[in-house]
C-alpha cells in the first residue's frame, strides 16, 4: 500500500472511484493475463507509472487520473506487478 499521504487521499475521492469504474467497465479482463492467453476477470486497476513519482500536486494529480496510465488487473497480478516493480523487473511480465 503505498504510504505517500496524497495519493493516500486521492484515492478515496469521486474523481478516482468513478476512473476506475469506467477503466473496470472498458476493461474488465486482466489486461496481464490476456498477454499470457488466460482470460480472468480484473478486480483492481494499477497505476503503470506511479502516482508518487510525482514532484508537484499537479504531477501526481496528472499520473493518478490520465486513463492512459491505468491497467485493469486481477488481484494475483497486481501483486506481481508490485513485486516486478520492486524487484526492477517491472517492464518484463512474469507469467502466471
């Protein structure tokens, strides 16, 4: 869970639950899985470029609510995708 008090924030506000509503909508596949060829609902949406990387208010404002910067994902690869991005992995997907 990521620590940074804005994000923090951002997170429970109408702006964000209704992005990730239509990103769930648009997208309700992991988009993980359909690269390995699974087929797998998405339960939670993932920021590819985390909303923390963010300098300013605005930086973080731009990475948290750009759809272009979101993956819908199950929970299995979300945590993948947490742990490649610990790891430095982040940009070759392990397969599930």
């Amino acid at each position: 869970m990521a620590k940074d008090k804005d994000y923090v924030s951002m997170i429970h506000k109408n702006r964000w639950l209704r992005l990730r509503k239509a990103k769930l909508t648009s997208d309700p596949l992991c988009e993980r899985c359909k690269e390995n060829g699974i087929t797998k609902e998405a339960t939670e949406v993932h920021h590819v470029t985390p909303v923390e990387d963010g300098l300013t208010q605005r930086e973080k404002e731009t990475l948290m609510y750009d759809i272009h910067n979101l993956r819908s994902l199950c929970h299995d690869c979300h945590v993948l995708t947490l742990a490649d991005r610990k790891s430095g992995s982040a940009g070759m997907p392990r397969p599930i």
